[in-house]
C-alpha cells in the first residue's frame, strides 16, 4: 500500500468522511499484516475560541489564557478520521474504540498561538481480542514541540497470536491512603461534546440507541471523561513538563454518581474513576511531572521496546 500523507488548512468535512466508512468495503490487512503508512497535517492551526468555550463550559473549567493540558484531544480527533477514514486505511473504522492516552505538554500554551499539528500512525500490536493501533500527535510552534500524544485505538477481530503488551499500558496503582471526591455526571450534552469533537457516534447522546447497543444508557465521550478527572486533580507546576497516562476501561454513564479516587503524591497523581456500583474504574490513570528533557513519547516508547 502506498504511504499517505493528508495536508488540512480548516477542520476535515466528517459527514463525507464518516458516510465512506460506512459504505466503502475495507480490504482488511495486507498479507505483510502491517498498517500502511499514513499521516494527517494541519499547519497554521489556530484554537476555535468558541469550541473552546464551549469545551470549558462542559468541563465546567475557568477561563484562561493557557489551553487545558487535554484541549488538544479533542481538536486532533477530525485529523485522526481522516486517517481511519481514508480509502487507503484497511480496517473498518466504525467499531473503532479509543482505549489509551499518553499525553506529554512541553510547556504552557497560548490559547492565541499559531501551531501546526502531524498525527501518524506509529505503531500497532495484535491483543487478545483485536488489534491496537498507536497515533503519535505532535504539536509545534516555529518548529518546537510544546504537546504530543500517543493514543491507542481498538479495533475488534481475529487477528492472529497476540503480540505483548505495549510498554506504556502498565499504570501505577491508587495508593491506600487515597483520596475521593464524587460528583454527578450531568444528562444531556454529548451531542453538543460530539459537535466540539467531531465524534458524533450516538452511544453518546441517544440513550434508546446505546442500549440497543447493550450498553445501559449513553455515556460519556473519553475525551470529556478525562478532561473531568483532570479537573478535580491537584494542580502541578505550570512551568515544568506534565505527563497524563490514561486508560479507558468502560463507560461512564450520563445521570451517573462517579467517584474519583487519586494518591495525593509530590509530582505524581495515580487515580482511577469509578462509576455507578461498578467496582471496577472505568478510567484508570496518572498526572504526573516529568524531567525538562524529555523528549517524545514515542522516542520514550521505542526504547522499551528496544530492551
């Protein structure tokens, strides 16, 4: 398969997008069962005030003149489907599940800055019931990195032995000595979360549907789930590099009481939100600070599996 590089000056039209996925026959992996090549770009991306508004509204943050450390999880969502939207992309992106985050923010960022954004496939590894593909996201200003993501997408099926497990998939526990705060996740607004993101899958706002679906109603978008633990996290240094693992383990309903739980640790905040009388978190994760140096996720990632 040839390598694909798509190049973006305003937001990817969805709709079309969306419709190709769902009409256009896919080949499946190539006999080599590897991913192609494919890249996604947006130069000279400048923040939506009013998406970001509205994003901080949802997430019931303040306003500021630094973007939230997950903002950019939901604006690089539309550069991912155009990748898995692609006719060159050979699996069927509908039943795709986003399952990890490794986020790293380099420094503060100016919700005014000019920035230009890559997202390409980096990686991808055979589980036990599907196939996981890596998007690294890199994030720059006049050429120097200032945030970057490596996420983690599922896609079900029989894909032969499974590979081990990536590196980046092992999160340090809750601590006993813990703490909890509790809230309750508000009806309504994944639609309007689903205009902010791009994702417009109705298990997030059509309750009839999600339980059609086998799910108990609609639940959260992953994005909104994370912004809000984050939120309720201590703050760390604004002046040093911040580091946010997060795995996705099940949904978290709308008109759910949710429990956070996170070790209130110099420099490191494990934590694990619960949902419901589900005794098993539905998010699990990490905030933490990281060295000045550090370089890439994806850098970082290679090393181990290098070892």
């Amino acid at each position: 398969m040839r390598a694909v590089r798509l190049e973006y000056t305003t937001r990817p039209r969805l709709l079309p997008i969306y419709a190709r996925g769902l009409f256009m026959r896919r080949s499946g992996l190539p006999p080599t069962r590897v991913l192609p090549s494919m890249q996604s770009q947006w130069r000279g991306f400048r923040i939506n005030r009013g998406r970001l508004e509205r994003f901080l509204k949802i997430c019931r943050l303040p306003p500021s003149q630094t973007m939230p450390l997950v903002y950019p999880l939901v604006f690089v969502f539309p550069l991912h489907v155009g990748i898995v939207g692609h006719r060159e992309f050979p699996l069927l992106y509908v039943r795709m599940m986003q399952i990890r985050n490794h986020v790293i923010q380099h420094r503060p960022i100016d919700v005014q800055e000019t920035m230009d954004i890559s997202c390409t496939i980096v990686g991808q590894r055979v589980a036990a019931k599907g196939l996981e593909m890596d998007i690294h996201t890199a994030l720059e200003v006049d050429g120097d990195p200032v945030w970057e993501s490596l996420i983690t997408y599922f896609f079900p099926g029989d894909f032969g032995e499974p590979d081990p497990l990536s590196p980046l998939s092992d999160l340090p526990a809750v601590s006993q000595d813990h703490v909890e705060k509790t809230w309750r996740m508000p009806k309504g607004g994944g639609f309007c979360f689903g205009l902010i993101s791009g994702d417009y899958n109705a298990l997030h706002y059509l309750a009839p549907y999600a339980r059609h679906m086998g799910f108990r109603r609609d639940f959260a978008h992953g994005q909104l789930s994370v912004a809000l633990c984050a939120r309720h996290l201590p703050a760390l240094r604004e002046d040093e590099p911040v580091r946010l693992d997060v795995a996705i383990k099940g949904p978290v309903y709308y008109g759910s009481d949710v429990t956070l739980k996170y070790s209130a640790e110099k420099g490191s905040h494990p934590f694990d939100l619960y949902c419901g009388e589900n005794p098993r978190p539905c998010v699990r994760g990490c905030l933490s600070s990281v060295e000045p140096d550090f370089d890439s996720i994806w850098n970082a990632l290679s090393r181990l599996m290098g070892e």
